[in-house]
C-alpha cells in the first residue's frame, strides 16, 4: 500500500511541475504582451472607449440619413417630422446594434454613450450642414444640403420640427471689446416652429 502511495504522490509531483512551467510561460507572455504598452495607454482605454461609442452613434445617424437620402432623396419638408425623427433613430440604433458585437462595444456604459450620440446627431447634425455645406453636398448632394439649410436655422437644437437657437448666449464679447454678459444673463433661447 505505501509503494502504490508513492507511486500517486511522484505523479502528483510531475503534474504539478508540468503545471507550474505551463503557468510560468503563460504569465511571461501576458508580461511580454503588457510590457510592450505603458500604464497610461491601458487606463485611457476604457474611457476611450466611451468616447467611441458616443462617435459611433453619431456616425449611425449619418449613415442612417445617407441610406434614407439615397432611399428617398432630398428631406421633404412636409413630411411629419415626429415620423421623420423616429425613422432615423430607429434606423441609427439598428446600426448600432450591428456595430455592437463588431467593435466589443456591449457594455450598458457604451450602451448609453451610443444613445447619447444618436441623441445628438438626430437633434444637431443640422448645425454641421450650415457650417460646412460643401463638404455635405460632396457627401449627400447640394439638393439636399439646400432644403436641409432651408428647413434648420444655424446653431440651433431642431427636436420634432422645432427649433431652439442659441444665439449670443454665453456672454461672448462684442466688437468694440464689451462684454455680452449682461445681455447673455438676460436672453433666453428662441424658439421656432419650422413650417418651411
């Protein structure tokens, strides 16, 4: 019986040194993997990657808005704007959900900063087209570029068909170097409801 008990207790001890060297080569690869980036780079990757699922879903609702200009054409601007909205967002998150799994982008945090950019880009995309209208008539075309700019005042927030502006709100100081404060403190948004 004490020859069978060593005989087990020798294995024991091959296994376990087998283990040990398999366990030693593992953590020298993660070491060597590690080694290569500094801490710095590893703690930005999380909040880093916040940031780009906030970009990819402003990036869902141009290529939303691109499917439906190529779809439908130009923005009609007696179209329901209600219908319109919920369109390009239920478009823009069923992209999203596609890019989910693609980009390891599942967590409930990138979840919510997906939402927040679709949010966004539904509300704001619009103040891109008035600042750069030839980059968007290369994109999409000048047609759609023209009724966009028409249908959206310029630095604004447009929800449902309407627009809040926000003009001069800020304090920003005025050309003969006096400051807006006092205007700014008292102003508040104007709002518009487009009827193009």
């Amino acid at each position: 019986m004490a020859q069978g008990h060593d005989v087990f207790a020798a294995r024991l001890a091959r296994l376990n040194e087998t283990h040990a060297e398999h366990q030693a080569r593992q953590s020298a690869t993660a070491k060597a993997a590690r080694g290569s980036t500094p801490d710095w780079v590893r703690n930005l990757v999380y909040p880093g990657s916040i940031v780009g699922a906030l970009f990819v879903g402003i990036l869902t609702v141009v290529l939303s808005r691109y499917v439906f200009f190529h779809i439908n054409g130009a923005p009609d601007p007696n179209a329901d704007a209600d219908l319109t909205m919920i369109m390009d967002g239920g478009l823009a998150l069923a992209i999203a959900f596609v890019l989910r799994s693609a980009l390891h982008l599942t967590a409930k945090e990138h979840l919510a900063a997906k939402t927040a950019g679709i949010w966004i880009a539904l509300t704001c995309m619009h103040n891109l087209v008035h600042a750069y209208p030839a980059v968007w008539a290369t994109a999409f075309s000048p047609e759609w570029v023209e009724r966009t700019t028409a249908m959206t005042e310029p630095r604004s927030f447009f929800i449902r068909g309407i627009t809040f502006t926000f003009d001069d709100i800020g304090g920003a100081d005025k050309a003969d170097g006096s400051s807006n404060s006092e205007a700014a403190s008292n102003s508040k948004p104007e709002i518009k409801i487009n009827r193009y």
